[in-house]
C-alpha cells in the first residue's frame, strides 16, 4: 500500500546492465543486487508461479509447487481467456516495476522500457545490435498500433484496459471478447527476440529466471508505457482508485504464491510459544467479531503468517493484545487524516467508520501520495455493512470506552 523504501544499495549500485557470460555468448541482466533481493523474497519463482496458476484449466502448468491445489484461490480470469486477464497482466507487471524503482529510485533506468518499440539495431543495447534481425511486417505494424495507442482510430480498437491487456499479451490470432480484434503477439514476440540459445540461466525463454534479464525490463516496460498512454488519452489518472487496487491485488496474490514456495518468508514471530490466555472485552467480544466464520476480517487481516492487507492484523497467530497495540492511535493506510482507532471517539476511528459504512461521510483528506479507501470492510457484493447492529454497538461501545487493552489471566 505505502510502497518501499529504498534499498540499502541504491547509494552504491551500478547503473545500466550487467554482463553475464556463458559458453562464449553473452546475456544481459541487471545488477547482481537486484537479482540477490528479488532470489530472497522468491520473486523468480513467484512470477512464474503467478503464470501458472493462470494455467490450470488448460492443462498448459508447469508448477512446481502444485500451485493450482495451494492455498491461493485459482483465478477465475485465466490466461488469455477474457480481459479480466488482460488487465491482471498489466496490473501484475506494473507492480513489479513500481516496487524495483521504489527500491533503486537512483537505478530506475534499469526498469524502464523503451520508449519506442525498437525496430533498429540502434535502439537496442550494443551488445545486441549484431545479431539483430528485421521484425516481420505483421510485427511491425502492430509495434505501430501500440506505439500510436492514443490515436483516435487505435484507441477505438479497445474498449477496456483488458482488451488492451489480451492485444498485448496473448498469441497472436486469439480472439478478444467483445471486440473483433485478435491478439498480437507482441508480449512473445518481443520475449523471444532476445534469447542465447547458449546462455539460459538468466535469460528470457527461462521461465523461472526471466525476470532476471536486463531486457525483460526494457519489454514489459515498453507495454506498460503502451497501457500508461492509452490511460492517458482515455482520461484516466495514475492515482485512479480501481488501478491502485488492481495494482495492490497482484502485489498481494505474488506475495501469497512467494509464500506457498517459501514458507519461511514470513517466520513465526514466537516460534514454540503458544498465544498468552487473555481476558477483557476485546478479547472476548471484539476479537471473535473478527475472526467469526461470516465476517472473515482476520482472513485478509491475519497475522502474521498470511501477510496482513494493509498492514492490519485483526486474527490470526497473534495476541489480542497485540492486535490493539496495531490499532490504537496508528495511523490508517488509504484513511488519509484518520487513527485506525482513537480512544474514546468511534466516529475519528477509521476502523469503526470502514465497518459501519460512514468512512465515505467523515471528510477523509488524502496526505501527498496517500488515498482515501472509504469502501465498506468486510467487502460487500451490495456494499452494505455486513456486522450485525449488535456487533456494531459493541465494536462503538468498546472504542468509546477508551479501547483498553485484554489482560493475561
């Protein structure tokens, strides 16, 4: 939600990419650091793993944690089968080059695309330009299409996002729901431009380590610049609510799937101890609100083993005691101005606004680069509040009576 710091060696890092060497050919990549992060938080494999859950009604998988029987729901968008796909693989891949040029800021070339599809030697990096061969005609015609997305008569091929996504994504002749448009081809055709036939472990036709390779970054980056201009003459504005969550949601499912390969990325905080025996009405009223088989809060908000959406732990592996030291007096991801919980003052905390459906009433005012996410919690199909009056009286009364805080028995 708030993005990364950057990293400690964005100070010292090497700019541009690097070389790597083997069986006489050469591959680029990024710089070693970026690769050391991205190997200890399972990026690689993350990324391939998010592809492959997006296979599993076509029998095209290739997983190697049975991703498609893990404990990440399988998306009903599967790849390149409807535009809701479409726009998961920009979304996806938007995240991705956020959070590295959040983490290098100084290093940020290494993640932008090119700024035209290249169609010469010269637009690519010299190590390259030797073995560069011209794109086919059909190519080069669709390169055109989406280096002049915003033009009227291109713009009009696309009615959504997702239309653009499949275009972009998807091979080429596949048909794009609601439009008579098929598929380009580009995403594959620009991936396997690139590849040492003789040199794989970094390289693009890898498909557990392409992420690796310098000019992964330089394609996907050309697509999201594609997507940004289409926004752009559409109308659309990078701090549109729907692309943040679109955005936040691919960042949340590659972080589940990181933690399906690697369980260990997200250790027991008290390992071997058992939760404290705690007494007190959050504890024995509020707590079981959150955790109830109906409201599921603590199943998106779980800590902290399940990775807590917006850094907010309501259940879980946690104490209660815990849980209420997150909540009071902290400040509300997406609430602007607001406390997650102020004592004595339900209608400041933005904890009890979100649940009772009045956080969109309250006057929230988004701090620079902050939003203000005033839908219902738990979410609703009819977006209505789904705790009971009952629930709610107790939640308001709790709050009003200063939030204290459970005892150990």
């Amino acid at each position: 939600m708030d993005g990364y710091d950057p990293h400690p060696t964005d100070a010292t890092m090497k700019d541009g990419s690097a070389e790597f060497t083997k069986n006489g050919q050469i591959d680029l990549t990024v710089q070693p650091e970026v690769i050391s992060w991205m190997e200890e938080n399972e990026w690689q494999a993350a990324h391939f793993e998010w592809h492959s859950i997006r296979r599993c009604t076509g029998g095209m998988g290739m997983s190697r944690v049975n991703i498609c029987k893990s404990a990440v729901p399988v998306p009903s968008d599967q790849e390149c089968k409807s535009t809701g796909d479409g726009f998961q693989f920009l979304a996806m891949h938007r995240h991705m080059i956020q959070s590295l040029k959040q983490l290098w800021p100084k290093h940020s070339e290494q993640f932008e695309g090119f700024k035209k599809f290249p169609t010469t030697a010269e637009e690519v990096p010299q190590q390259w330009r030797s073995d560069f061969r011209p794109w086919s005609a059909t190519t080069l015609a669709n390169a055109k299409i989406g280096d002049e997305i915003d033009k009227p008569e291109n713009l009009s091929r696309f009615p959504d996002e997702g239309a653009l996504g499949m275009w972009l994504q998807c091979f080429a002749g596949q048909a794009i729901p609601g439009t008579n448009q098929q598929a380009s081809g580009l995403h594959g055709d620009l991936h396997f431009k690139w590849v040492r036939s003789q040199n794989t472990d970094h390289g693009l036709g890898n498909q557990f380590t392409n992420i690796d390779n310098y000019m992964f970054w330089k394609l996907h980056g050309w697509i999201d610049n594609v997507w940004e201009k289409y926004r752009v003459a559409k109308g659309m504005s990078p701090t549109d609510q729907k692309l943040k969550d679109a955005v936040a949601a691919q960042c949340y499912e590659m972080d589940a799937i990181a933690q399906v390969i690697n369980p260990d990325l997200t250790p027991d905080p008290d390992p071997g101890n058992p939760l404290p025996e705690e007494s007190g009405v959050f504890h024995e009223t509020i707590r079981p609100i959150f955790e109830s088989a109906i409201h599921k809060c603590s199943g998106c908000h779980a800590a902290p083993s399940t990775g807590p959406q917006a850094g907010l732990s309501l259940g879980g592996d946690i104490s209660s005691a815990d849980i209420v030291a997150g909540l009071v007096n902290k400040t509300a991801r997406g609430g602007g101005q607001f406390k997650l919980v102020v004592p004595g003052n339900p209608d400041q905390s933005w904890l009890y606004l979100k649940v009772a459906g009045t956080a969109g009433n309250a006057g929230c005012r988004p701090s620079a680069g902050g939003t203000c996410q005033t839908g219902v919690m738990p979410q609703a199909a009819d977006g209505k509040p789904s705790l009971t009056s009952a629930e709610l009286s107790a939640l308001r009364s709790w709050i009003q009576s200063g939030a204290p805080a459970p005892t150990k028995k």
